[in-house]
C-alpha cells in the first residue's frame, strides 16, 4: 500500500470518528451502574479498535510498505479536532505542512489535499456542547421525601463555524487545494514549476473572497504564494551590495511604517465603537 492510500485511509477513518456524532443507546431502561457499565464496555470497543489499527500500522511499517515518519503530517492535522483555540488549529496546520516539505514534493500534494478536507471540516463540522435537561425521577409514594432531579448532561454536536472564522477556514482550504493541484507534478525533492493560469486563478478568487466577505487573511496566504514564485523564478535574491542593503533596508523601514499606521488607526476605531462607561 503506497502512502496516498494510507493517508486517505487514515483520514477517512479519523474523520469520520473525530467530525461525526458516536452515540450507543440502549433500548431498555438503565440504572446508574447499568449507564456505567455501557460506558465503559463503549470506550474500551474504541481502544481496542485504535490498539489493532496502530498494530497494522507498525505490521505495515516492518514490512516495507509504508514509513510510519511519513504519517506524522495527518497526525498532526487530525490532533486539530481537540483544540479549540484557532490560532493555535492553524499553528498545527502550518506545522503539518512544514514537516510535508521534508518529504519528497510528491507526498506533499497528498499531505496539501488532505489538509484542504480537514479545514473543510473545521469549517462545516464546528464542535459544541449542548445541555440538555436531566430526566426528573419518577413521582415518589405518598408520604416520602421528593427525590432531587438529575444534572443536565452535555452531549457533543456539530454545526457551521461563526463566519469570520469559517470564512478563514474555507480561504485557508482554496489554498491547501491550490497547493496540491500545483505540486502533484512533483518528481522526487524538485518542486513543479508554476503554472500561470492557476496562479492568476487563485489570485482572482482571493481578491474576490476579500472583497465579497472582508476576509484579508487569504491575501497574506497569496502574499506568501508569489514571494516564493519569486524566489523561485530569481526575481528576488539575497542583498548582495551595499546598495542592495540600503535599499532592502528603505523598504523594509517603510513596510513596518505603513503597518504600525495601519494597526493604530484599527485599534483607534474599535476603541471609539465600544461604549463609553458612564459617569
């Protein structure tokens, strides 16, 4: 089995356990020892299913047809289904594709695609918790002390993200797609070169998103994209004289500038939208 197939198996199966709602119910009336029992008895079925499937990974390992390093990539992106803060979701997702580059530029097109259905997921499949009311015991005989009813219980759900935030995940997914359709071509540790069309593509659609929902993060991952087709390509090279310097220096100066202007006059505008405490 080659590791494209691996990595869908492996994220077909983490997903479909991690995004998907898991619950086993019983048709008869349970008492607390019996609502234990089923707890348990479901929790270790998942262990002993997790416990054979890392025994056929390593059976798979020892005989040569896969390299265990290779799946660290989908680890990584599957552990995004338990944090919660977003930042850190796209810290794991860009660790995931940092360690894709050490691997030949043919498994990151498996590694880039892979991500793009997680942060789909991310996206559309957003965790919550929601509390329902705990069952009142039954009605006590006459004459006895009232039982108290139980704590309500948080059963896990899904549903879309809040939009800033899935519009971010959905931008960050059109660019992980761009990326595998750009490296699939790749050959050995040589990265493809860049098409043009799909370049100008993904640049219409990002200026589009940003226009239609104010979403700026796609441009920086834009930015990204064409600073490394000009590393790429030669355009831009390493300071190399005095005068490169000076005006590597002028740039960057004026770039720091425009950025420090941009980031007061926001914080100036949501410090004088928040209502003012009254005297």
């Amino acid at each position: 089995m080659n590791l494209a197939a691996t990595c869908k198996a492996l994220v077909n199966l983490g997903a479909s356990a991690l995004w998907t709602v898991r619950r086993i119910t019983s048709r008869g009336p349970l008492d607390a020892w019996g609502a234990t029992v089923l707890r348990r008895g479901v929790r270790a079925a998942w262990l002993t299913l997790a416990t054979l499937l890392g025994l056929h990974l390593a059976f798979w390992a020892t005989d040569g047809r896969v390299a265990l390093a290779s799946t660290a990539p989908i680890a990584l992106l599957l552990c995004t289904r338990f944090v919660r803060s977003e930042g850190r979701r796209w810290g794991i997702v860009g660790l995931a594709g940092a360690l894709g580059t050490v691997f030949p530029s043919g498994y990151f097109a498996v590694y880039a695609g892979l991500a793009c259905v997680v942060l789909v997921l991310m996206a559309l499949r957003h965790p919550t918790q929601i509390a329902t009311a705990g069952e009142s015991p039954a009605s006590a005989p006459y004459r006895t002390v009232e039982a108290e009813p139980k704590p309500p219980r948080h059963e896990h759900a899904f549903g879309l993200a809040p939009r800033p935030e899935r519009v971010r995940l959905l931008s960050g997914a059109a660019i992980a797609a761009y990326l595998c359709v750009w490296s699939v071509g790749g050959n050995g540790y040589d990265w493809p070169p860049h098409s043009l069309l799909l370049n100008a593509a993904l640049v219409v659609a990002a200026v589009g998103v940003a226009w239609r929902y104010r979403a700026r993060a796609i441009l920086v991952g834009v930015a990204g994209l064409w600073l490394h087709i000009g590393i790429d390509s030669g355009m831009l090279t390493a300071p190399r004289t005095i005068i490169h310097w000076a005006l590597c220096s002028v740039v960057t100066g004026f770039v720091l500038l425009a950025g420090s202007l941009g980031l007061s006059f926001r914080l100036s505008r949501q410090a004088s939208a928040e209502p003012k405490p009254e005297t």
